[in-house]
C-alpha cells in the first residue's frame, strides 16, 4: 500500500524534467508503435465482438425492428421473444439445460472412472503389453467421430442400445478415452512412485493406492480434461441428433436450438433470443474461467 | 525364500493355512487388481471405437440402409458409385477449397496476433479472450449467427437496403457462400491457433534473441531469421491440426448454408451424413468415411513430412 503511493507520487513531486539533449535511448519502444498496435488490437475486437452485440440487442427487439434496425439499440425493449424462447413451443429449453447437463456430469464422471485407472497401470507398469495397449488408445485419437457414427449405431443397434441415454452417453465416454489416457499417464509418470512403495507398504492395494494416494494429486490434468469434455459434449450436434435421434423427444441445447431455429430461420424474434439463451451461460463460464478454459481447450485442440 | 517376502503387517491368520500367502497368491490378487482396473476402459474401447473402425470398413462393401440386419455384401459397388457420382467431385472440390483457405487464414491470423499478443499484461489477456471466445461458442451457433447477419434478410443486408443499395449474396452465390464459409470458419477458429503459437512463443528461448539484438539485428530480422525458424515444430502442428479439423467441417455447414445454395457447399462430412441418415445409404456414407479417413491420414502425414524437410533444410 505505502509502497504503492510512493511509486505513485513520484512522478508528481519530482521537479519537471528537463529536456537534456541526450542521445536516445536505443532500446525504448516508441510511443506511436505502441497506439497504433493499440488502435489496430481494438478494431480487430470490434470485429470480432459485433456478432455478440447483433445476438443481444436484437434478442430484445420486434420483428420490423431487426429487419429495418439490425445494429440500433431496442427502441421499445420486450421481454416476450425471450420469454417465447424459453418456453418454446419446438423444445422446453430449461429442459434442454438439465438434459445436457445430465449429460455432462455423467460422461466427465465414467470418463474419470475409466480412464484413470487404466493410465496408472500403462504409467507405472514397464510389461509391453501395456505400451501395446498405451498406443491403441492413443490409435484412437486421430479417428474423426463423423468416421465412427455410423458403424458405432450398427453396434448400438445389435447390442439394444440405439436411441437410448446410455448407449448415448457410452459413446460420447469412449470419445473421451484416448485422450484422457494419454494425459494422465503422462502426468502420472511425474507424480514420485515412492508414494505408492509406500502405501503398498502398508498394505494397500494397486486399486486403492491410485484412488487414494496417485488421483487426488492429479487435479490440474483432471481439470483440464473435465473443461474439455465439458464443452464437447455440450456442443456436439452430430452424435446426440444420430444416436437420441428425433423420436426419442430427449434434446441437448444444441439439438434443441436446431429443432427450433432451423424451422423458422427468417423469423428473427425466434432466432436472436433462442441463440442468446443458447450461448449466454457459457459466454457468463467462459468470462470468469478464461484461463482455465482456454488453456484447456488448446490442449485439447492438439489432439486433433 | 518365498516367505520372508512376505509384507511385514499382513496379519498370517488371515490366510486359510495359517501361514503367510505365498508369492503367487499375492501376484494372482494384484493380476486381478490390475484385470479390474483395465479391462472395463478396453474393452468399452475396443467395443465402441476400434470394432466401429473395422465394421467402417466392412459395411463400405455393403448395402446396408441402417435397419436391415444382416447388410448384404455388394463388394466394390459403393466405390465406384463414389468415383461416378458428380456430387462428391464437388464436395471433394468443396472441402479442399475450405481446408486449403481456412488452414491459410488460421495460420496467417494466428501467428500474426500471437506475435501482437506476446507477452504478460492486462490488454493482452483481454484481447486473447475476445479472440477465442467464438471457439467457446458451438459451430452451429456460430453458423445460425452468421446466417442471421449475412442472410438475404440478414443485418448487413439490412443496412446496405435501408441505404438504397443493392442486397450482397453472401449466402446465395455458390461462390460467396464459400467465401462466406472460410471467412466464419476463421472467425470461428483462430483464436485457438493464436493459444496454440503463443505457447511456442514462450518456448523460443529469450537469449537467442537478445543476443541477435545485441549483434545489431533489426526487429524484422530477427523475426524472420530467429524466432520463425525456432517456431518450426509449433507451424507443423498448427498446420496439421488446422487442416485435419477443417477436412471434417460438418456442423458449420448445416447451419450457415445448410450445404446450399443448390447442393454447392456440401463438404464431404457433410454427404457422408446426409446419404447415411437422409437417404438411408449407410454402405455409401461408409465407403466415403473410410475415403475421408484415408484423405485426412494422408495428408496430415504429407504436410508432417514436408514441414520436417524444410526444416532440416533450414538447420543443415
């Protein structure tokens, strides 16, 4: 604090400066550079955001007023095209909410379930058989998901579970496998064995020694997973439009907002609020996780 | 022998004997402690991507149409159905136009901001937000956006006829649609590669720099001959990624030109979906599937190849 007032005041008892004429200094940044990097930053993000600015305010306006208006501000701001929107006679968006978050807490739990225990016997076992089985996960990450939709409902069909919640959330799980594995093994490989010499020591088993001593020291990667399933499971299309299919009535956000929107695209008091309320919540996530998050999606963009 | 290896507190009447287990006791229950800690992950694996993987394979040589359940076996039919159907040359034509523009304008854009946005302050951290966020947002979001603000009742053209003037088809000209289509995919997508290289910024070691500042190097310079070469492994992976990720473009496609106008920006994922689950052709969309994995392999391995000659060429 004191220090802080110092460094600030400075500045403002010393005497003005005077202009000496020294040699310039050679490695100072000039000024111009920096406003013009400045400038040429703002207008980039003014490009950038104005989608977002068209998707809010025209959320709040009336048909004629987005056609003749599209960039104005609301002149008679309604509530009621949201209100439709919410409610929406195409697909119960709350309901699109809680099914996609259903989703979403399953497929990260099953992953996590799955996937760490299988990295920390690749990770701490040197026997071939286990780099063999390291590699076929890892196999995995190069398949595109659209390759696999359709055998994956040739299987899902032979085996009963074609439309269904599980065989849904199964096949978004495995998606998340190769990638999980490869993570955690890497990073269970810099957590010390000692810890488990110790705990087996004492008598725990390999089962236990990772859920008890090895897991809750891999928080930082299961972190980064978990944003990554997160986001890829809310915002796949694809996979939940195939396997739930129309006929099961289930709609996740994204399936949801294409039942409505794609009916009535000209009809902009449904389209602008019914995106709106789509992408706010995760707009609101993003804002206060940004770091988290982009990190973790940038891993996650590296597996191609 | 065998005995003494036993571990120090395990009680010994636990065992049926009275004695201390045996080492093959212990081995059979950490096997089966390791069985129950792999198998359930493998074989969910094995079940629901690597048998998908090989039945891709088999059902391309069927007539499979989604419901039947024993497909029957039609050989090549589908490939050269594929090799004479009109509507893949364009697609493939489609999809090669995206992934060749779209991986130029990631690329071109990413490293150019992530050069803008090296180093630690507040400005930066905000500007790396606002330029990732849309990769935040899903594709087809992002794609029902666009087409609200380019569409022929769009916001632009809104503005542009409240001004007298005439409405732009940014969406009704095959060739604008696909111009409109790299633009957004861009937009979409930069803000990763713009992450992506500013981590390989942080791996270029500082004191390579500094000294060819010392050594009199202008910014360009050192720029050109300094920090891009040492960006090598980071261009390869930008590079691969942008153009593996932008061959399967499907969800943007739906959503912004819906594959129109007249079939015209139909990409390949974006047949293979359709004739699989529109048309019900599954032994079709197989054979396209197995031809779009082989492309992607193809030329992520061609591009992996070239980039690691140009740079041994740099270095030797």
């Amino acid at each position: 604090m004191s220090l802080d007032n110092l460094t600030k005041r400075a500045p403002a008892t010393a005497p003005p400066k005077t202009p000496e004429p020294v040699a310039p200094a050679p490695r100072r940044v000039p000024r111009p550079g920096r406003t013009v990097r400045l400038v040429f930053l703002a207008i980039v993000a003014t490009i950038m955001l104005v989608p977002l600015y068209v998707l809010v305010v025209n959320a709040f306006k009336s048909q004629s007023q987005i056609l003749t208006d599209p960039f104005g501000l609301p002149t008679s701001g309604t509530l009621a095209p949201l209100r439709r929107a919410l409610q929406g006679e195409e697909f119960d968006l709350v309901r699109g909410y809680a099914v996609t978050l259903l989703f979403v807490v399953c497929v990260n739990v099953l992953s996590i379930a799955l996937a760490g225990p299988v990295a920390y016997v690749i990770a701490r076992s040197p026997r071939r058989r286990f780099r063999a089985l390291m590699l076929f996960f890892l196999a995995g990450t190069f398949i595109p998901s659209q390759v696999l939709v359709i055998p994956v409902v040739y299987v899902l069909k032979t085996v009963g579970l074609m439309g269904t919640v599980r065989g849904f959330v199964l096949f978004e799980t495995v998606l998340t496998l190769p990638f999980s594995v490869f993570l955690y093994a890497g990073y269970i490989t810099t957590v010390p064995r000692a810890l488990d010499e110790a705990a087996a020591l004492d008598g725990c088993g390999r089962n236990r020694t990772f859920w008890r001593i090895v897991f809750p020291l891999m928080r930082p990667v299961v972190a980064t997973m978990v944003i990554l399933n997160t986001f890829s499971v809310w915002n796949d299309f694809v996979n939940p439009q195939i396997i739930l299919g129309p006929g099961s009535g289930l709609y996740t956000v994204t399936t949801g907002v294409y039942a409505a929107v794609s009916q009535y695209q000209t009809d902009y008091t449904v389209v602008f609020p019914t995106l709106l309320l789509a992408v706010a919540p995760l707009i609101v996530f993003f804002v206060f996780m940004q770091r988290h998050i982009i990190s973790g999606l940038a891993a996650g963009a590296t597996r191609g | 022998m065998n005995r003494s290896a036993a571990p120090p507190r395990r009680p010994a009447a636990r065992t049926h004997r009275g004695a201390a287990p045996t080492r093959r006791a212990r081995d059979r229950r950490a096997g089966l402690a390791t069985t129950v800690m792999v198998l359930p992950a493998t074989v969910l694996y094995t079940a629901l991507l690597a048998v998908p993987v090989a039945l891709a394979c088999y059902l391309s040589l069927t007539d499979w149409d989604g419901f039947s359940a024993a497909p029957s076996f039609v050989g090549g039919a589908n490939y050269r159905a594929l090799a004479n159907d009109p509507s893949l040359g364009r697609s493939l034509v489609v999809t090669l136009l995206l992934a060749a523009f779209g991986t130029v304008g990631l690329n071109v854009l990413g490293l150019g901001f992530a050069l803008l946005l090296n180093g630690r302050s507040r400005v930066n951290t905000f500007f790396r937000m606002v330029l990732f966020y849309p990769h935040v947002l899903s594709a087809l979001v992002v794609g029902f956006l666009w087409s609200a603000i380019l569409g022929t009742t769009g916001a632009v053209n809104g503005l542009i006829t409240s001004h007298g003037g005439d409405v732009l088809p940014f969406l009704a000209d095959p060739d604008w649609a696909l111009g409109t289509l790299v633009g957004v995919v861009v937009w979409a997508a930069f803000g990763v590669n713009v992450v992506l290289y500013l981590a390989g910024l942080q791996a270029v070691p500082r004191s390579l720099t500094e000294a060819a500042r010392i050594d009199g190097a202008s910014r360009w310079q050192v720029l050109r001959h300094v920090t891009l070469p040492a960006l090598g492994p980071s261009v390869t992976v930008n590079i691969v990624l942008s153009l593996v990720t932008l061959l399967k473009t499907y969800d943007l496609v739906v959503s912004l030109t819906g594959g129109g106008p007249a079939g015209q920006t139909q990409t390949i994922a974006y047949l293979i979906l359709w004739n699989s689950f529109h048309d019900g052709r599954l032994g079709l969309g197989s054979a396209q599937s197995v031809v779009l994995m082989a492309v992607t392999a193809a030329l992520a391995v061609a591009v992996a190849q070239l980039r690691r000659r140009g740079e041994s060429a740099v270095y030797s």
